[in-house]
C-alpha cells in the first residue's frame, strides 16, 4: 500500500506540474486550451468527471488517479482558429518547452527545501577509511584494499588518519599489524612499510577520516535556493555525462538503465520509509527533486512523440524555412510514442524483474 500510494503521489504531482507549465504559457500566448484534466482518461472518456467549465476551458476529473494532460486546439493543424500549430515559432517552442521549465523549477524548489530542512553531512569521524592504493605498494601486496576501514594498528586503536600516519612511520621495515573492517568482516592484514621517493615511512594508501554519524545541517533561505539552482545544475549535466561515465566504464551499466514507473514506485517507498524512519524531509524531498530535473532533461531529448521532438520539428522548419507537411509529422509522432510505449513496456519489464537496488536516501549526500 505504501509503495502504491507513493507512486500516486511522486507522479502525479511531477506531471500535474509538468502539464501546468504547458497550460500557463499556451494560455498567455492566446492558444486555445480545451480541456486541462486531472488524471488520465480512459477509451471513449469512461468515467472522466466534468468539475467545470471557465472560459473556453473544460476542467475534467479523470479516473487513473495521477498526473494530467493539457488538450490544446490545433497542436497539428496550423489551420485551427488559435490553434497551436498556427502560432509562431518561438510560441510553440515556448509553450512546448514550458513543462520541461516547470520540472526543473519544481526539482530547484526541492532541492532548497531540502537544504533549508537538513541536508544530510557528516558530524563525527572514527578511525581511518582507505580512499585509494598505490599500485605495487606493500598495502596492495597484502592485500588492503581501497573501503577497508582501519580500526587497529599493532593493537592501537585508530582514532583519526593522522594516527595511522605516525604509527606507520615508526614501523619502516617492520611488520605491522591491521585490523579492518571490510563489508561487515573483521580481517586481519600485515604489512610491511618501506621508504618511497621522499625517504618516508609508508605502506602506500591514501586514507581520510571514517565518517560514523551523519547529522542535518539546515541553512538560511537564500543560501538554500543558491545550493538548490546548483544541485538542479549539477544533476542535469551528469544525467548528459552518464553515458560517457559508462563508456569509459567508471558507471556499471546497470547502474545507469533508466527506470519506468515500477522502478520510480519502487525508489518512492524506499524514499516515504526511510523518511518515516528517520524523521528526515531528505529522503523523499531529494528523491522528488531529482525525478523532476530528470523528468525535464527526458522530455526535451528530440525524439518523436516528445515534447523534445516536436522542438525538434520546429527548429528544422525554420532552417528549411518551410513548414513540414503536419500529416506527416504527425505521422512520426503517433510512431515515436508506439515506440515509446514498447520502450516503457520492456522498462517495466526490466524493473519489475530486476528490482531497483535499495538506495539509503537518508545518508545520500
């Protein structure tokens, strides 16, 4: 049931914006709006609920219970009175471009709420945490490895990574003995230190203090919505560098494959529990911000049937100087949205058969 209810939710409002930004902007512009629904109808409107009627706008009630659509006159034929097709240039693009806007908007909003609730940091520091090995260095030769957590030096306890560094300068040429905690094991590791190229004691690791509780951190307003517009930045670029982070191999694939809307009600009830857990906003709010700046960046890609494709439609008319046939178009979009939806389908499939690994919101920062 929580997973269910937070997949209504998640969705509905992200699109319910989405789908608001369109209806703001066509409505400024002087393109005719139709109907603005809440919810998705069903074949031949079964069910859809008329609220009401202002203007020239019809206001429906919808029975698949998230997000909502805008129905604008003319989106293909230029011919229709106000319609959007027969506007401008730069209106189309304005007015297609809005939902887009909106979600990075909306993903910037919930970013600063979150920085102004408590962003989560660390607040405590134990022992030392290896960051990285040298290459042919004693510590890759017995075997230490970069996430081993230092706890015990020749039975000293490790308070910090400067402890480690003193103690192991004393041992040059001498065996010494670590005790770490890897993936939930104690080992024991012994290795010898010698000399690298500044004549200093070293086992050849690069170590930073183990982080053992993290607290929440809030800031004021204004610093809140500067850190919110850079994080809404920051994602938006590393979603257009994820396929150049899995090329070189530094992404698993897995970790990169998009989700549907089972995959997205999967991360939404991880996110609601550990929030209900915790008492933290973080979890749910982050997760919110992140599905809207990606919800953005996904519907301005130039593929047919989105709002990125018709764009696309857009920008080609104005370098070719004429308007592409709109039966045509059409055409490629009615395809590209068939493609769509088969693409979704095998998402689902993906997502429904491998489940999305659990992501620890709470500690995501």
């Amino acid at each position: 049931m929580l997973t269910v209810i937070s997949f209504v939710v998640v969705l509905s409002l992200l699109v319910f914006v989405h789908e608001l930004g369109h209806f703001v902007v066509a409505k400024r512009a002087g393109v005719k709006v139709e109907e603005f629904g809440f919810g998705y109808p069903l074949p031949n409107g079964l069910l859809t609920v008329t609220l009401f009627k202002r203007g020239e706008t019809v206001y429906t009630l919808n029975p698949i219970p998230f997000g909502g659509f805008v129905r604008m006159a003319g989106e293909e034929n230029p011919n229709a009175e106000r319609g959007l097709a027969g506007k401008g240039k730069l209106t189309r693009i304005g007015v297609l471009s809005a939902g887009s806007v909106m979600n990075i908007l909306l993903g910037i909003f919930f970013f600063t709420l979150c920085f102004m609730l408590g962003w989560p940091e660390p607040i405590e520091f134990d022992n030392a945490i290896i960051e990285s090995v040298v290459s042919g260095s004693p510590a890759e030769q017995a075997g230490l490895k970069a996430g081993d957590i230092v706890i015990w030096a020749d039975g000293e306890y490790i308070d910090d990574p400067d402890e480690l560094v003193a103690h192991t300068r004393t041992k040059l040429n001498q065996e010494m003995v670590l005790v770490i905690k890897r993936g939930g094991k104690i080992l024991e590791i012994r290795v010898t230190p010698r000399l690298d190229s500044e004549g200093i004691s070293r086992i050849g690791v690069a170590i930073i203090p183990a982080v053992t509780k993290i607290g929440l951190r809030t800031y004021p307003v204004g610093e809140a919505l500067l850190r919110g517009v850079e994080r809404t930045i920051g994602v938006i670029a590393f979603t257009f560098y994820i396929p150049v982070l899995v090329i070189r191999g530094l992404l698993p694939v897995e970790m990169a494959r998009p989700i549907g809307p089972a995959g997205i009600a999967q991360l939404a009830s991880q996110a609601v529990q550990q929030s209900v857990e915790t008492g933290w906003w973080f979890p749910i709010l982050n997760l919110m911000a992140l599905l809207s700046a990606g919800l953005a960046v996904a519907n301005l890609l130039p593929l047919p049937g989105l709002d990125g494709g018709r764009i696309f439609f857009v920008i080609v008319e104005a370098i070719r100087g004429k308007r592409i046939d709109p039966e045509k178009e059409g055409a490629v979009h009615l395809i590209g949205l068939a493609l769509l939806v088969t693409l979704m389908i095998f998402i689902t499939y993906q997502d429904l058969t491998m489940p999305i690994y659990t992501v620890d919101w709470a500690s995501l920062f």
